[in-house]
C-alpha cells in the first residue's frame, strides 16, 4: 500500500465536511462476492447479455432466477467487511456521508450506513413485472416464483442493462456529487453507466477525487489520488490516520 498516496487521501479527506462515496463490486470482493469483470469475476461465467437484460429474462425467466437465486443464496452466508464499517462510523465523524452504490448486496446498509442510494436495486427485493406487489428477503421463492396479488411473474428488483434506474435514485446521487466536499470512488471499473458519470460531476466542481483500487480504471486518468490496494485495507489505513483516538 503506497503510503504517499494514503496520506495524500487522508489529507483531503481530512479538510472535507461531507463526503460521496461511490461504491461497485470491488467494495464487496473482500467480503467474498465476485467482481463481474474481473478474471474470476461473474461475467466470465455468465454473458450479461443472457442474464442481466429484461429481454434474458422475457426469453428465459427460469434461467434468469437460477442465477439470481444462486446469488440470492450466496449473500446469505455474507458478511460486511471492516471496509464497510468504516464508511458507516464515518458518519459519526464527518457532517454527511452519502454512500452512492452499485451494488445490490445490501452490505453497506448492513453494516450501518444510513440512506444508502442503490442505483441497480437490490437482491433481497423482488417485485411482480405487472403490479406493486414487492416481497423483501432472500428466501429462496423457487424456479418461477408468482404475485400473491395478481398471479403474474416474479422478478428481482434490480436494474437489468437497459432499464432506468430506480425513480429518484438517480436525482439524489447527482445531488450527493453536487453537494459533497470530497468524492471517494472504490472498486469500480468504471465501465457502467450513468453510475460512473458521477465522478465527473464532483471533478467538474474542482473537487478532488480519490479512487482505491487494485488496478487501473476508466475512472483512474481523472482521480486526483488512486490507491492501488484493496479497500478493506485501505480505509482501515486511512480511518487510523483520520481517527486515531478510534482505534
Ligand atoms: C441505463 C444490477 C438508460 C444487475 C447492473 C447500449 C444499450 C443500452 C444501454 C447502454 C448501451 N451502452 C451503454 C449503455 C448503458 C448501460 C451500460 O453502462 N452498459 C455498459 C456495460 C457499457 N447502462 C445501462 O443500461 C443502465 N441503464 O443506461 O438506462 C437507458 C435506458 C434504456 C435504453 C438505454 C439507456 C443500467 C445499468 C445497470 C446494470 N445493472 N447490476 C445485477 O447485479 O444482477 S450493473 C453491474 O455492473 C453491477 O451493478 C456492478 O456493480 C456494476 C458495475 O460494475 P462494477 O461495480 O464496476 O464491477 P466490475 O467487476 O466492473 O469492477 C470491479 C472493480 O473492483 C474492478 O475495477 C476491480 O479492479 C476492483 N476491485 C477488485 N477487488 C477490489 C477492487 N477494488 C477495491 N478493493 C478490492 N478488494
Ligand atoms: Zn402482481
């Protein structure tokens, strides 16, 4: 871990009053779910094209839910990581902590982060394709699960490639980079948007921009800091240095 660059961090972090973080799947590695790009990641095995559209699953809804029920089952044994923490104690210490996500895991709010934006929804939400009914939980529904309300089809209520983000979510993440004083961006590749795009909107307020990353992003040409370790690590790192009376 380049201690140059966590004091480089912890500098601008520590003049910042509020703080966005714009969390990807990078911020749930170490708690044991798989990227999607990376080597390992989700994609190697799956083709998002097959899975992640609301076509994938007009065409092949049961195959769809295997997916999703395999990583519904998945986030049953998992468990935020201190990384995660970390973020949460920190709005005990700066005056506002937004955590913008694209993840659908459900760890930040897990480990104590309040008003977390999902951008893509969430894994234990599922909803009818055709009424309001929703049923939170990540029991497993079966192959093809129905509505109680209506009998229609069961979905997972996330945002699939080609659909609109949740109503709101976007409006408030680009108020979160509108309003903070420091952009924290940690493990995205940058490749998904619009959620990627909010990074331009705290670069284009002149605001400095750290990134904690392993490797290199499309967001990497433009952060003001990148740190090239895992992020568990890294914001414990830099947590000692903000708080050292915490630890
Ligand atoms: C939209 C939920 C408007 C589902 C996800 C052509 C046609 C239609 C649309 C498009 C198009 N071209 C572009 C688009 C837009 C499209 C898009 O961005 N496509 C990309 C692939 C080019 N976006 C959309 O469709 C969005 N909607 O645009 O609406 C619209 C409407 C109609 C028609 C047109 C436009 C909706 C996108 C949401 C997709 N849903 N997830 C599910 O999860 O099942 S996206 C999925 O990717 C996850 O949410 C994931 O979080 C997200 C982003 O990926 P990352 O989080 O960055 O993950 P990745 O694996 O890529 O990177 C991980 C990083 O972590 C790596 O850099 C790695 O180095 C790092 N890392 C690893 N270990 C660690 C670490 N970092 C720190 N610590 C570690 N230990
Ligand atoms: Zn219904």
């Amino acid at each position: 871990m380049d201690a140059a660059q966590i004091e480089k961090a912890t500098h601008h972090l520590a003049a910042a009053g509020s703080l966005c973080v714009l969390t990807g799947a990078g911020m749930s590695a170490e708690s044991g779910i798989a990227t999607f790009r990376d080597r390992d990641g989700v994609w190697s095995k799956f083709n998002p094209a097959e899975l992640a559209t609301p076509e994938a699953f007009r065409r092949d809804p049961v195959r769809v839910w295997d997916w999703y029920r395999l990583r519904r089952a998945q986030l049953r044994e998992i468990e935020p990581h201190e990384g995660h923490r970390v973020l949460a104690e920190w709005e005990r210490w700066f005056d506002a902590v937004q955590v913008v996500t694209q993840n659908v895991d459900g760890l930040h709010t897990r480990a104590g982060s309040s008003g977390v934006i999902e951008l893509h929804g969430r894994l234990a939400r599922s909803r009818c394709v055709r009424c309001e009914y929703t049923i939170e939980g990540l029991d497993d529904l079966g192959p093809d699960p129905r509505c109680l309300e209506c009998g229609q089809r069961l979905r997972p209520s996330v945002v699939w490639f080609g659909e609109w983000l949740p109503p709101g979510a976007w409006e408030a993440a680009i108020e979160a980079a509108s309003s903070c004083d420091v952009g924290l961006v940690i493990g995205t590749s940058g490749v998904v948007q619009p959620a990627a795009s909010l990074t331009d909107v705290i670069l284009s307020r002149g605001l400095p921009l750290i990134e904690i990353n392993p490797n290199t992003s499309e967001i990497s040409g433009r952060a003001t800091v990148s740190i090239r370790a895992g992020c568990r690590d890294v914001l414990m790192a830099i947590d000692r240095r903000l708080r050292p009376e915490s630890t």
